[in-house]
C-alpha cells in the first residue's frame, strides 16, 4: 500500500511546475496573452530564462458552488496538463492559467483534448515567434 501513494505522489505536478505568488501571476496577467479552446480560456506568457513550464488552474464558484465539483475540475485539468506538457515543445518555459470556463461537468477526454490542442497552439506561436527573432 505503501508504494501506491509514493507513485501517486511523483505523478503530481512539482512545486517548480505549479504557478504561485502574487508577482509571478500579476505578471502572467498583466503580460500575458489570452484565448480560449473549447471549454477553457487560458493565459500564457513565455519565459526564455526559465526551465520548464508553470500552470496555475482555476474554476469559478459562479458555475459550481460546490468545492467537490470545482476540485473535480480542477484535478482533471492539472492531469491533463501533466500528461499533455510534453506537447510544449520550446527552449525556455511558459507560465500558463487554466480557467475552466462551462456550466456543465465535461469528462476527462474532452478536457485533455483541449489542454492538448491549446498547447500545441502555444508551442506553435512560440516556435515561430523564436524563428522570426533568430531570422533577424
């Protein structure tokens, strides 16, 4: 039993993966840029100096009143980022917040197809904005 929890706990995303402080996010906001995909809307902003990515999820007490439900969300939206991360294909990193952004509970698969098409989104801008820079 005891080997289950420690697997679980290295499946988690790291401190250095999660997005936190007041700087840093006020920053994301303030810099960043926004969109949506399917039922998310997310913020990124890339980070030529750092060493890998950082994501920050929310969901609204207005569409879910229920902190069972919002954590829910929140917990397949971090899962998804954690297998889908790969996908974000660049030197550097990017700070990311997820905001879930529907009335309704969607499943795990279509919230992984819009993490992944929204990453592969990012990874494409970065990529040829990195290009047109180093084509200068």
């Amino acid at each position: 039993m005891s080997t289950d929890r420690q697997t679980a706990s290295r499946e988690g995303l790291s401190k250095c993966e999660r997005l936190y402080g007041k700087s840093d996010i006020s920053r994301l906001l303030k810099e960043g840029r926004f969109g949506h995909e399917g039922v998310l809307k997310f913020c990124w902003l890339y980070r030529a100096d750092a060493a890998g990515s950082r994501v920050m999820v929310s969901v609204s007490k207005r569409f879910f009143k229920r902190a069972v439900k919002r954590n829910l969300l929140k917990r397949r939206l971090r899962e998804a980022f954690r297998r889908s991360k790969g996908l974000l294909a660049f030197p550097g990193g990017c700070d990311l917040m997820l905001s879930y952004n529907s009335k309704e509970i969607t499943d795990y698969k279509e919230i992984k197809s819009c993490v992944e098409a929204l990453l592969s989104y990012i990874s494409d801008r970065v990529n040829a904005s990195l290009k047109e820079v180093s084509a200068e």
